[in-house]
C-alpha cells in the first residue's frame, strides 16, 4: 500500500492546526524583532512605525495573492507550505547578519524630506518583503488542500484561528520572556527553530497523504460545495467589506494602543499585552465565524450583520477607554510587583476591547464562506479575501497614525471608524434584506425594520462617543487618584507619535507627555534642566554649535540658548506638537528658546537624525521620554553613546539626564554603566528635593575632565555671563562653588556600584525590560544614597585657590543626599 493512502487525510487536519500555530507564533517573534531592529536605523518616528508596518503587512498582502497565481496546483499544498516555512527561518537568520549591513549602507544615503522616506521605504521593503511573501503565502498554499466544502471552508478559519492563537503566544513569548531576559538574536534562533520544526513535520505529513484531501462533510452529499455561489457584484461587495473591516480593524487597534498606553504606561509590556488582548479577540472570533461559516445559509448576511454589530463595538469600547476605565479607583503605585500590575491591565484591556477583535476575527471566515463557488482554487479563495482583508487593514494602520488622531482627536477618529463598519454592515444588508422584504415569505419585513432599527441605533451610539478626557492625558496611570487636585489641564493635544497637556497648579506650570508630568516649573524639576543646560555649554570652551535632544518644556534648551558663546542650537523632537505648545505656554520658562533666531528645531527621532547627518556639535545634551517609554532605550545604548560621541568637536561635551524616581536600581546602574563605557572619565551631578536624590545629570567629555574653580568664578561673574548667572541664581546656585557642589562621583570611584551593571546594547536594549518593571517604583532616595556610599572627594578634578578648594570641599561634602528609608 502506498504510503500517501496509510491514513485518513482528515485525520491529519488537527496536526496542520497545530502546525498554522507555531507559524502564527514564529511570525510574531519576527515582527517584534525586525521592527526593533530596523528602528535603530530609519527611527522610531510615526512615519518610520508606518512604513515598517505597512511593508510587513504589505509582503503579506502580496504573498497571498501571488503564490496561487504563480504556483501550480498541482504541487503538493503541504509540501509547499513547508518549504515557506524552512523558507522563512532561512531568511529570519540571515537578515541577523543583513540588518546591520542595510543599516551601515542606508545611514550613509539617509536623510530627510520625501527622499529619506524613500528610502526608509525602500529599506523596509528589501528586509522584510522576503520574509512576509512567504508569510502570507503559507494559508494560501495549504488552503489547496481543503475543498470549498462548508466543512472544508470552515476548517480554513480554524487554520486562520490557529495561526492567530500562535501568534498570541509568539508575542508574549517574545515581548515578556525572550528579549527581556536574552536578545533579539536568541528570540530569532527561537523563532527559526519553530519555522524548521513546522517545515519538518509539514513534510511529514505530505509524505503521507495525497496533495487533495477530498475534507468529509456532514452534509448528505459530501461532496457538494456550497450552495447559491454568490454572482461577481455580490463577491466585490464582500471583498469590500472585508477590506474595510480590515481598515476598522487596525485603525482601531492603532487608536486603542494609544489611549491603553496611557492608561497604563507606554512601556513594551504594555504594547505586548495589548497587542495579545486584541489578537486573543481575533482568534476567539475567527473560531466563532469558522463554526457559524459551516452552517449558516447565508454567509454574506453573517458578514454584515457583523459590520453593523462592530458600531456597538466600538461604542462600548470608546466608553470604556475614555469614561470609565480612567476613573476606576486603582492606584498603580502601591503594587508589590509589577506582575500584579500587569495582570491588572490585561483584565482591564480584555474587558475594554474584546468585543470589536471578535467581531473582526469572525469576519474572516464569514468573508471566505460568502464568495465560496463551486470548481474554484481555494488557494485563489483565501489569497483573495486574505489580501483585500489586509490591504484594508495597512491604510487602516497608517490613516490613523498619520492623518486621523493627528488631525481629528481620537474621539472623531473613533466615529469614523463607527460609520465606515457601520456602511460598510450597509453595503452587505441591504441589497439582501431589502430584496427579502420584495418576495413573498412570510414576515418579510422583520429584517428590513431590524436593519432600520440597527441603523439608528448606530447613528446615536456614533454621537455618544467621548473626548478623550485631559486628567488621563495628564496623569495616565494614576488619573483615578488626581481627581479633585489635578488643577487646572487647560490644554490637551493629540500628535502623531504622542499626546500632550498643559495643566497649571498654583503657580506651577506643568508638561504632560506620555501620560505623566515630564517636565515643570516647580524649583526641583527647573534646577535639573537648568543644571542640564548650563553644564553643557560652560564645559566646553567654545561651544558654538549644540544639539539637545528632546524639547520637552525647553528649559534645557533655554539654558543653552542664553550662553552668549552659542551660534547655533539644534533641537531634535520626535513629535511635532511639543514645540508649538512649548513656545506658546513655557515661553517665560524657557527664555522662548524655540522663537530665537539661533534655534532650530529638527521634527525627527534623534538617534536617525545624528546617523544621518554630517554635522558636528560642541556639545550634545540628551533629555528624551523616560526610559521605560517604547521607544526611547535606542536613546541609552553603548551604540548611541558612542556615536553621540563620534559627533563632537574637540574638547565636546555630552551630558544626559538620569531619573532616578519611576525606575529600580538595575534600571539606572545600566544608564551609568553604559554611559561610563563610552566615557570613561565620566562625573555624576546630583540634584536632590528636600534632602533626597532626586536625579542626576552624567557628564561624558572627550578628553578628561578638569575645572578650576576659580576661571569658572570669573567666568559667571562677568557682564557677558549676566543671563546665565542670573538663570543659575533662580535655582538657588548662586555661585561655581554652589555648581561644583553638586558633585555626586565619577566613574573612577564607581566601579564596584557599577559591577553588577547590564549594559544596555543594540542588540537587546536592556534597558527598556528593566526600566518597564520599575515604572511604578519610587526609590530615588535608596538609589541616591547607594551611589552616594561611592562617593569620594575627586582629586586632581579640581583646581583653583587653596581658599575656594578648601570651600568646594566642604560644601560637597555637607550636600544632602538620599537615605535609604
């Protein structure tokens, strides 16, 4: 007997479900992986986010519908599938090695304006079209195995389910255990090894069984396919949909992930957990809409019924986001672990947003069920819906990044998408409800008025939709518990990459980003930035060219902008917004940096912005997001020191700012470790509240450094140094002795603190994982005084007067510090 005829084809189809599994897993570890590795070349802006998304969805768009065009039939589907799948581990490992190549040779040619997104386009696209045609190719290939059956169609979206239910795994995998305790090179050898695995036995079983499976139906004829095939307009109109629930779909998902990540801080567990959560709802639909495709009579019916029922959908998802969630009594910060945490905002991002992935999981399989007719290729069948599905899908993802939050605010954008399902349920329904109503059936009018009463109910659940509120916007996380004292948020604004507030406490002007005040006018918050400015410019000896990176409020900017011996000051900000709203609302706070003729402001990610240009700065000083912001670790790794570091002039300065609050101790020993790898001779400036650490500023020079005391004296009391004096005596330095005073070490004497310090790289950035578990911790002052307890008076850093050296030690020594209670 030949081996193909040993077994029952159908038997095989629960070990093909399994394998669609570890396909949807692999893929997902990819993704992650490829976009945190293209990012530390094209950016991490919304356009840069955009064009890697709508590449990867693209290549998959493509391979669906490609490979039934170009493959044979006659092929074995089983066989192919497996060898796209050896295919996609092959290309996974290899793109470990062409990553970096592509990144060297784009960072050479990169640059700005509609060319350097070229580019970002075309680089996406020859790292990761590859992979994703072969990715989207695979359920078309194994769709040739499975007739167009009821049965046959329902097993495709259990395959479809499979593969979401894989992915959901991958993603967790990926996002809480692989990158966060390895790197991005073990998460690949982990996916590849699933990819071989799958091929393997992919091949097993197509050695074992005939290239058509012939699936048994439980219908009388098993053989039949499905009846009353749809007719060419009625098949364009479910491609329609499908399209536009695809467009829903990831609209949605974009607009959702940004409120959630407010509600629970944009870390990269949060983007994971979120992006699980909605990929659990697709899956659980899709298994839904498979069993409902094999039985009911009408699949197009289902298909619109599900469109129309996603306005509800989204409704409640809207209210949940954006009225209640933000005002459930949880303070985040009383936590024993941050796992505790997590499971919190899985539940509470499972309970807002279930219903809408259940609906679109389900259109799936209802999709392919509706344009199903007898004699053709399935393999044609599910390429087609699969492509139409995730070109709706790619302008979904980048409409919203780019056109409809930016433009329309989330609660407008959120109606759009309502009354697009809600047309989109339109289009299916009422040709078929409305000609039902013309025969002659009995109650022929129940449906026509259930559509009616449907869409009107629609229509009011479309205007209930509510502004996204300022205290969630301001305060994230802990909305709940700034009821009542949040103070005046008299300006909210939602960008591209982020949204902001402005709120005003007393006398106290606050910069929200980020879901929390990052920047302010109260004296702890001023001192730090103004430190962080004035250090940069009165180290080096000619600082006539600066750059900061991150505008936040512009007080750091501010402070360099005043130093007479500055001609040029850059600003590199990711989101376009902060500026304009800076400018308008911190103007006397920042010496209205950004209207000064010698300011310029570049709307860029700063890590692809120094890649790509030629210029080179006296000093460099970084305030990004905090560190546990997806995203903003590209902006602490070894790698971006040390070309920050490339891109000084002689005898330049790079000086960054260090939270110490918000964080752990693992956290911030990675920030100083890595920084002092690059900068060997580095200093630590503390800034303490109330005799507590606070944060610090690290100091990193190109050649060691050294201060007399004296000169610096000199210096801030002379007439051309009167704005910069002045601007020191508003946080209460008074004098270079009070500067110097805030020494907190060097990196010298910190080499046992620093033993036990994870260095964050490229290839891992550690320090995201690490900072994303701390972001509810408040340990400024422990983590303070331990760097404290390695603190020595600094010989031969100083010089001056036997009288002022006499005094700067005394002073540092009597600074206040952190206590470790």
């Amino acid at each position: 007997m030949d081996a193909t005829e040993s077994s029952s084809p159908d038997q095989w189809l629960p070990v093909l479900l399994l394998l669609f599994v570890g396909s949807g897993a692999a893929a997902l570890i990819y993704e992650i992986v490829w976009f945190q590795m293209l990012e530390l070349f094209v950016g991490s802006s919304s356009v840069s986010i955009g064009v890697l998304l709508g590449t990867f969805m693209g290549g998959m768009c493509l391979g669906s519908f490609l490979l039934p065009r170009y493959i044979s039939p006659r092929h074995h589907p089983l066989k192919v599938y497996a060898l796209l799948e050896i295919a996609i581990g092959t290309i996974g490992l290899l793109l470990l090695l062409v990553l970096p190549l592509v990144g060297h040779v784009y960072t050479a040619w990169g640059g700005y304006g509609v060319t350097g997104y070229l580019l970002r386009g075309l680089v996406a696209s020859i790292c990761l079209l590859p992979p994703t045609l072969a990715m989207g190719a695979t359920l078309p290939a194994v769709a040739r195995w499975v007739q167009t059956t009821p049965t046959g169609v329902s097993w495709l979206g259990f395959f479809y389910a499979g593969n979401i239910a894989g992915a959901v795994m991958g993603t967790l995998l990926a996002g809480f255990y692989l990158l966060r305790v390895f790197d991005m090179s073990t998460a690949t050898y982990v996916a590849a090894a699933i990819n071989f695995a799958v091929g393997g036995l992919g091949l097993l079983v197509a050695a074992r069984t005939p290239a058509t499976a012939g699936v048994r139906d439980s219908d009388p004829n098993p053989g039949s396919l499905i009846a009353n095939p749809s007719g060419s307009s009625d098949r364009a109109l479910v491609y329609v949909a499908i399209a536009l629930s695809g467009f829903c779909a990831l609209a949605a998902q974009v607009i959702w992930t940004r409120i959630l990540s407010l509600l629970f801080g944009a870390s990269t567990y949060t983007f994971s957990l979120i992006l699980a959560v909605f990929l659990i709802g697709l899956g659980i639909g899709s298994s839904l809409g498979a069993i409902i495709a094999k039985g009911v009579e009408r699949p197009r019916i289902a298909l619109g019924w599900c469109q129309l029922l996603n306005v509800g959908a989204m409704a409640w998802s809207a209210y949940m986001l954006m009225a209640s969630l933000p005002y459930w009594p949880i303070n985040t910060s009383i936590t024993t672990s941050i796992w505790y945490n997590f499971q919190l905002d899985f539940v509470r991002a499972f309970w807002a947003v279930l219903p809408g992935p259940i609906l679109w999981g389900a259109s799936f399989p209802l999709a392919l069920a509706a344009v199903a007719r007898r004699g053709e290729d399935p393999g044609r069948l599910v390429g087609g819906v699969y492509a139409a599905n995730t070109v709706g899908a790619i302008f979904g993802s980048v409409v919203a990044s780019l056109v409809l939050v930016y433009w329309f605010g989330s609660q407008r954008a959120q109606q759009v998408l309502m009354i697009v399902s809600g047309m989109s349920g339109l289009l299916l329904l009422a040709p078929a409800e409305l000609g039902s109503a013309a025969g002659k059936r009995p109650l022929r009018w129940v449906a026509p008025a259930a559509l009616v009463v449907a869409l009107g109910l629609a229509a009011f659940l479309i205007r209930t939709v509510p502004t996204i509120p300022g205290i969630l916007v301001a305060y994230g996380r802990y909305a709940a518990t700034w009821l009542g004292q949040e103070g005046d948020i008299f300006y909210v604004g939602e960008g591209l990459s982020s949204s902001v507030a402005v709120s005003r406490f007393g006398e106290v002007m606050n910069y929200h980003n980020a879901g929390k005040v990052q920047a302010s006018s109260q004296p702890q918050d001023m001192r730090l930035q103004r430190m962080l400015g004035h250090f940069t410019t009165l180290v080096p000896k000619s600082p006539k060219k600066v750059l900061v990176i991150g505008c936040g409020a512009g007080a750091t900017a501010g402070a360099v902008s005043i130093d007479q011996n500055v001609e040029t000051l850059i600003i590199a900000e990711i989101e376009p917004l902060v500026p304009r709203v800076v400018s308008e609302h911190f103007g006397e706070h920042n010496f209205h940096v950004v209207r000064n003729p010698k300011t310029h402001v570049v709307i860029d990610d700063a890590r692809h912005f120094l890649l790509t240009t030629d210029e080179t700065f006296d000093a460099i000083t970084s305030d990004p997001l905090d560190p546990w912001v997806k995203g903003a670790a590209t902006l602490y790794t070894k790698e971006f020191f040390e070309l920050a570091k490339s891109k000084l002039n002689p005898g330049g300065t790079v000086t960054l700012f260090v939270q110490l609050y918000e964080s752990t101790p693992e956290a911030v020993k990675s920030e100083i470790g890595t920084f002092f790898e690059v900068f060997p001779n580095g200093v630590i400036w503390g800034n303490t509240h109330q005799g507590r650490g606070y944060d610090t500023v690290l100091m990193g020079t190109v050649d060691p450094p050294h201060f007399n005391v004296d000169e610096w004296e000199t210096r801030l009391n002379s007439p051309s140094y009167a704005a910069v004096k002045e601007s020191l005596r508003e946080i209460s330095i008074y004098s270079a002795v009070d500067l110097f005073a805030n020494y907190a070490g060097r990196a010298s004497d910190m080499k046992a603190y620093l033993a036990d310090a994870q260095i964050n790289r490229d290839r891992d950035l550690r320090l995201q994982y690490l900072a994303g578990l701390g972001l509810n911790l408040y340990q400024s002052g422990p983590i303070y005084a331990d760097i404290l307890r390695h603190k020595k008076y600094p010989e031969g850093l100083f010089s001056g007067s036997p009288e002022t050296l006499e005094r700067l030690r005394a002073a540092i020594a009597s600074a206040p510090g952190g206590d470790a209670h």
